[in-house]
C-alpha cells in the first residue's frame, strides 16, 4: 500500500516499534542557484504473516510443530524512492524477518525456538539503496547478489508447500539408522563438513553487502553484476535473465558465482553455476526445472566435491486453485557418493491476492553411499504442512 503525506507518521511510528530506522518523507531543501522542483518521496510500507503446523515423521519418532514458513518468512519493510533530476530516481528498502520456530530448524530435541539465527530474534533481509536511470540500475548494501534466484523461477503458484527447495519443510529433521534408530550427523537441510543432508537447494549465495549492476531490459533480457562480503568472504556473482511470452508466460536465467573465503591454504573457493526456466501455459499447465552444480561445497581443505542439485515441477492453475508436484535429486551433496531424493505434492487457494491457504506433503530419501560407519539403510523421512500467508 502507497503512504500519503498525511499518512506517514504512523508508518514512521510502526517502523520504529520493529526497530527500523526512521523513515521520513520531505520535501528536498533550496539550494542556491537554479533547481529542479523538488520531488515528493513515495513511500510503501509492507509485510507478511506466514504461520502452519508441520507434522514430521522420521521413522521413529513423528510430532506436530508450530512453525514459521521458510519458504517465505514472516517479514516487514519499507521501500522509498523519489525521481531526483535528468532521468534518475533514487531510493532505499529495509527489510527484516522475525520467525517464531523457523520450518526448517525444529527438530524432535528442540520445537521451539524463537531466534532466526542464534540469539538474534530479527535478522536483516536488505538494507539496500539504490541509483537507477536509462543506464540500468545500481544497487549498494545488504540485498541479493547477481544470482541469487536464479534457480528457484516457479509459475505454479504453489511456492509455499512444494517449492524450489523442499528441505525448507523438515530441514532440522536428522535421518535415523533403520536397524538401531540413532540419528546420523546433521539434518535433512545440513550439508557442510561430512554432515548426512539433501542441502538448501545451494541457490547461489542469497543476500550479503555488495555493489551490483543491472542493464536495462533488451528485448526481455537482462545482466547483472555483483561483488561484496558475505561474512569473511568475499563473494563475485554474474546472471543472465529472460522475461517473455510463449503461449503464456516464459522465464529463464542462468548464473555463476564464487565465493573466496580466504582460508587456510588448500581450502577451495566455493563456486556455484546453474540455471533456472519456468514456464505457465494460458491453459493453467506449467512446469518448472533447475539445476546447480557447486564446486568445493565442503569449504574443507584438500576437499573439492562437486554437489549437484537438480528439481522440477509439474503443476496445474485454475481459477483461485493451484496444485502441483516436484521432484528433486541431491549428488554428493554431504559426501561423495551420497544419492538423496524429495517427492512432494502442493495445493493453494488463493480466495484474495493478500491470502494463500495450503498444503503440502513431501517425502525425502537418502542413499548414504560408502560412508564410513553406515551399513544398514537409512529411514526416510516425511513432513506434512497446512499453513497460511497473509501479505500487506
């Protein structure tokens, strides 16, 4: 929603109760000699609750949680921009989530907790300003890099029960040994340093402080750039998108990263390169494929393993109704010769735009391969969510 003048100071007061900067809306101050007329600032104030239970079962214990949707999290921000002369506009985003018992962290030891990440309840999404005019655009601070995205394009409507990464339902869920029932290393989200997990999708390296171009739109394609820090790292990423019709609606992009974490000698850099294409027939048909392949996943010395990711979707709109059901295959994600797979089926109702109700089901799978200390078969594990999202 658009905030009138009149209207600003209670967006402002409801910022500052989140704890985001204050946002104020004015006109810019005279300056001597000639001016442009000043520009009013254009400021929107917007969020989403996203709440569901989540049954999980891994073979030997199974439990209803309470849970924040990882798919989209609960969130709230505020984006302004103005035209400030000779073609260019100028504006800024603060984004931040709070999610109460995150879809994939709780796990049978621990189902409830109210952190995003360690002890820090909200978590910068973007804190981003940005520069755009006929040139193309310039983005500087906490947002998505150049590729971030690139491997989750989905049509179907059905992005919070089945999507493009299904370990964000159950992800702190660990596999159990069948015949001893004892939980192997990690989680069904993990992946790092020997721990047995599918991993989360591996979609480049998400959002972290960067400067990044992007071109104007050419004939419905467009680049991006971008370099920053992720920590202490320092990332590098580069994408190539496409917008258009065919019998419907069309997207595809492809992507590159790497991200040099400047570590000890014989750690490799982490380098990702995948792609991504959706496409929704007017009939209501669409599908969905992409796939990553990343280079040095283990981020461990002397370890440069290939992790591969693949997952597609086939599904089906219809009027305020969507359904759809997803694939997904994980090599050597945790370990060489590690094989894992997810099913999963999705249905949306969507009775207004701001609202979704669903459901979703899936089914993970792992084949540990010759890991050491695994002889037996492992359980799988499945996990049911009926949730909803109310945006703002």
């Amino acid at each position: 929603m658009k905030l009138r003048k009149s209207q600003l100071a209670a967006a402002v007061s409801a910022a500052l109760v989140v704890g985001a900067s204050a946002v104020q809306a004015q006109t810019a101050p005279t300056a001597p000699g000639p001016v442009a007329s000043s520009q009013p600032l254009t400021v929107q104030l917007y969020g989403q609750v996203s709440r569901a239970v989540m049954f999980a079962d891994d073979g030997f214990s199974s439990k209803w949680f309470h849970v924040d949707a990882q798919p989209s999290s609960t969130r709230f921000g505020i984006n302004a921009s103005a035209p400030v002369g000779g073609g260019l506009r100028v504006g800024g985003r603060i984004e931040t989530e709070m999610k109460s018992n995150p879809s994939n962290v709780v796990n049978f030891g621990n189902p409830s907790t109210g952190a995003v990440s360690g002890n820090v309840l909200w978590a910068e999404r973007w804190l981003d300003a940005f520069v755009e005019g006929p040139f193309g655009r310039i983005n500087m601070g906490q947002g998505s890099a150049a590729a971030d995205d690139v491997s989750t394009l989905d049509l179907s409507g059905t992005n919070m029960p089945n999507g493009t990464c299904p370990t964000d339902w159950g992800g702190g869920i660990a596999f159990r040994n069948s015949a001893t029932g004892a939980p192997l290393t990690g989680s069904l989200q993990g992946q790092a340093n020997g721990s047995f997990g599918l991993g989360d999708c591996n979609d480049f390296e998400s959002r972290y402080d960067r400067l990044q171009y992007t071109t104007p739109s050419f004939g419905g394609f467009r680049a991006q750039a971008s370099t920053g820090q992720k920590g202490t790292a320092e990332g590098t990423e580069a994408s190539l998108w496409y917008t258009g019709k065919l019998a419907g609606d069309f997207q595809a992009a492809v992507g590159w990263s790497r991200l040099n974490s400047s570590t000890p000698a014989g750690v490799p850099d982490r380098e990702t390169m995948g792609f991504g294409v959706a496409w929704a027939h007017a009939s209501g048909f669409n599908i969905a494929l992409n796939h990553t392949t990343v280079d040095g996943i283990a981020q461990t010395a002397g370890n440069d393993r290939k992790g591969k990711t693949t997952w597609g979707k086939v599904g089906y709109k219809f009027g305020q109704h969507a359904i759809a059901i997803d694939y997904g295959q994980y090599d050597d994600i945790a370990a060489d010769g590690d094989e894992g797979k997810s099913y999963g089926i999705g249905y949306v109702w969507t009775p207004q735009r701001w609202a979704e109700i669903y459901a979703g089901y899936h089914l993970f799978e792992l084949d540990a391969g010759p890991r050491a200390g695994v002889t037996t078969p492992v359980e799988d594990i499945t996990v049911f969510a009926i949730g909803t999202r109310v945006r703002f």
